[in-house]
C-alpha cells in the first residue's frame, strides 16, 4: 500500500484546508488581452482560450446532478487513498479523511438529530492560533465532536479544530487511531503550544471526565478546570483564549447512577447508569435528541501579557478562573432563554 506523504506542520498542503469555493463562482486567475479576468463570461467571449477547457470542466461539474457530483467525489477520495495522494501532519491529522469521512458522517446528526445553531463564530478569527475552550458533558463526548463539525462547516475559512484529548483516549484501540487522524492530539502544554504557535486552532475542555461523568442533578453547572495548564499554553504562544458555552449535550444521556466497582475494575472513569441503560439494553444507548446552542464568546487576548506571565501562578488562576466565569455566565443566558429541551 502507499503511504500519505507526511506534511510538516509549519508547511503543511493547503489543498484540503483552505476554504471551499463556490463551483459557479470558481476562475482563474489569467486576464486577457482587454484586461478582463479570465471568468466564464470571458470564455464565452473569447477572451481567454487557453483556460477553455479548465472553465467547461468547472461548469459541467456545476451543472451536474447532485448525486453525479457526490459520486465522483467519491471516486476521486478512494483514487487517493489507492494511490497514498493525501496528506498528513506531524501529528498525524489527516484532513482528507477528516472532511470526506469522519466529518461527513457527523453532519446528519448535526443537522438533523440535534439540529445544532452555532453563534458568534465570528469571534474565532480566519488565520492564526486561538485556543477554544468549552464546558464538557453528554457522558460521551459528542460535543467536542459537534464543535468541531460547527467550526468546518459555518466558519468563512473553515478551520479545522485540533482537539485537545485525555490520555485515555489515545490508549484506547479503536479510537485512539481516528482521534490522530481527525486532527486530536495529547492534551498536554507541548502539544498545545506547539499546534497554536504554528497557527492552528486547537481546542480544550477543562472540565474533562468530571465534566461529561457527572450527574444529571448537577447539569450546566461547571466542574473544576484543573490546574489552568491550557491558560499556560495560550500566554507562552500568545494566542486568543475563545470561551464555548454549550446547551444541550447534558440531556443526551441524562447520568442518575454510576457503577464505579465496574468503572475500576474495567479501568473507565465511570459506567453510567441512565433512565434507558442498561435497562433497555442497545437501544438505551441512543442519545435523546435535544437541541442545541454552540456559544463562542468575545476572544480574550494574551499576547498584552507575555510568555512570562504563564510563570506566574496568580495570574493563571485569575485567568482561568476568568475563563469559566464567562462560560458559566453565558450557560446561565441561554439555559433562560431556551424555551424546550427538545424544540
């Protein structure tokens, strides 16, 4: 089998990153002898010959059928995959796959199952690193994933939202290997700093296992940040800190029991126990389709303060404890605003 040539992080193919673009609207850049630009109307006047061929392929494939243009999306995916024409980064985060696969697969449930809106998007900017940062719950966590399908699909530049994941996930034998390639890494200080001084968008949630693990007596109410090592990371790459507030994860798997002799003995952090599992067995397992917000806030800036500031405890705890302020606050708005768990 061939393999994906590997992409350095800080010169990575932006072939498969870079915003998508209208197939009507697609041009070239050439202009003709008049100086007008090379676009369809242009070829249909005669301006430019030599892109000829390039502008009937762009209009046929616009003018196919949907399903003739997914087919040949497909075709061409699984031409890549034969032939290793795809690329990786130093992380292992394989956007081809990400988009064509892992994202595409998400996109019903978030469209039509949670029926997710996502707001202030603008607040996460086009190029550049930024750290999000958001309230964990669900018991599984669909709502990284949610985010991050949020972010691809709304956001103008269509940034890709690197995960930062627990280390039980990158131990875990099935998950582990698509967590690498949708573009997660290790939730350590390294990583981190590593991926947003290279202009990447990276992710975080906090909270953690006692976040998507807690009882559903104590929804929408945030767990403890921990030690703020995500504050320390933003400050030494000088990177926007973006707060995420999202409603609606808490009631896909309503948590009323936790099975803890089982969770040690199988090395889990908890076994829920829900009104439907295990008591309806596989069909238990179906998340309850509530809807959703995805919240992103005002950035706040850390480059004012300087890499030394992550040296100083004081700082990074006012700083954090600032961050989950804001999201707490802004759980609290929308929680009263929203008129049905499920509508």
């Amino acid at each position: 089998m061939p393999e994906a040539r590997v992409i350095p992080l800080d010169g990575r193919d932006s072939s498969h990153t870079a915003p998508r673009r209208s197939r009507r609207a697609a041009q070239c850049e050439a202009v003709g002898a008049d100086g007008k630009r090379c676009t369809a109307k242009a070829v249909a006047e005669g301006v430019c010959g030599e892109h000829l061929a390039e502008h009937l392929r762009a209009e046929a494939a616009a003018n196919a059928p949907d399903w003739e243009r997914k087919l040949a999306g497909a075709l061409a995916f699984m031409r890549r995959r034969v032939t290793g024409d795809y690329p990786i980064d130093d992380f292992g985060f394989d956007p081809d796959l990400t988009e064509n696969v892992l994202l595409a697969a998400m996109r019903p449930l978030y469209e039509k199952y949670f029926r997710v809106e996502a707001r202030g998007l603008d607040n996460i900017p086009s190029t550049g690193g930024a750290l999000v940062v958001a309230n964990h719950s669900g018991t599984i966590p669909l709502d990284a994933m949610m985010t991050q399908l949020a972010i691809y699909d709304h956001h103008p530049a269509q940034r890709h939202l690197r995960m930062l994941g627990a280390d039980l996930v990158f131990k875990s034998p099935f998950v582990a290997p698509l967590a690498r390639k949708s573009g997660s890494t290790l939730a350590c200080n390294e990583d981190a700093e590593r991926l947003m001084s290279s202009g990447e968008l990276a992710g975080v949630w906090p909270e953690g296992f006692k976040g998507i693990g807690k009882p559903f007596s104590e929804r929408y109410k945030l767990q403890r940040f921990g030690r703020g090592g995500f504050v320390s990371a933003a400050l030494r790459s000088g990177v926007p800190i973006i707060p995420c507030s999202i409603v609606g994860a808490e009631e896909i798997y309503p948590i009323v029991g936790n099975v803890k002799v089982l969770a040690r003995l199988l090395g889990f952090p908890y076994i829920p126990v829900t009104p439907f599992f295990p008591l309806l067995g596989p069909v238990g397992l179906l998340p309850l389709p509530s809807k959703w917000i995805i919240e992103f806030g005002e950035p706040i800036p850390t480059d004012e303060l300087g890499a030394s500031a992550a040296d100083d405890p004081m700082l990074v705890f006012n700083l954090t404890d600032q961050v989950r302020e804001v999201i707490q606050q802004t759980l609290y708005k929308l929680l009263l605003g929203r008129r049905s768990v499920f509508f």
